[in-house]
C-alpha cells in the first residue's frame, strides 16, 4: 500500500493531507480513483499528488532517500471539487425535530410585576 502526499481543497482552501489512492473503489456514475483519508476515512479529490515511499525505519519521498522541500503546485482547477462538500449547507436540525415531532416548545415566560 502507498500513501501519498496530497494538495487537495478543505472548506474551499487549499491543503495537505495524506491519502490511499483506491483503483478497485467507484461505481458505475463515478468509476474512480477514489482517494480515501486514512485518518478520517473521508474521500479526497487531490488535483496535486506525490508518492510517499516508507520502510520500517524511516520515510522518504522519493527512492533515492532525498527528501525535498521545495514543491511547485499549482492553484485547484475553477470548480474542483472540496473535500468537506456536504457540509457545504448547514444542517436544519430544527426542521428534522420537527418532522419526528421531537421539537421542544419554546418555554413561556412568565413575568412577575
């Protein structure tokens, strides 16, 4: 298994982040790679990507064991896809109390005078 470095977007920002590349995951309307996040488990949609090669002692990123620092990556293409995209809306949790019939009623307030 390789994980890779990854430039990808969180909340419309760029980020790094690790991520597996998953070829044998898709389905028929979105075949794939899906890129996973192992830590989270969330899909990631990286539009930058470089291998990450470890051994049982150390980690390097390419198989001459040098590590670079410096890395040209270009901004995300217009309307790349974010890897928190369904939290794009906030969540109506109110609404859903009320649909299951659990929303408290607002308490009276009663005033002395």
């Amino acid at each position: 298994m390789t994980l890779h470095l990854i430039a990808h977007l969180v909340r419309g920002a760029p980020a790094f982040d690790i991520a597996r590349r998953c070829d044998s995951m898709g389905t028929a309307d979105d075949p794939g790679p899906w890129w996973i996040v192992p830590t989270s488990g969330h899909r990631a949609y990286p539009y930058w990507y470089l291998p990450l090669y470890m051994d049982d002692r150390e980690m390097w990123i390419n198989q001459d064991m040098v590590a670079s620092v410096v890395f040209k990556i270009t901004d995300p293409p217009a309307g790349w896809p974010d890897h928190y995209s369904c939290n794009d809306t906030p969540a109506a949790t109110e609404d859903i109390l009320a649909i299951i019939g659990r929303k408290p009623a607002a308490p009276a307030i009663r005033r002395r005078v």
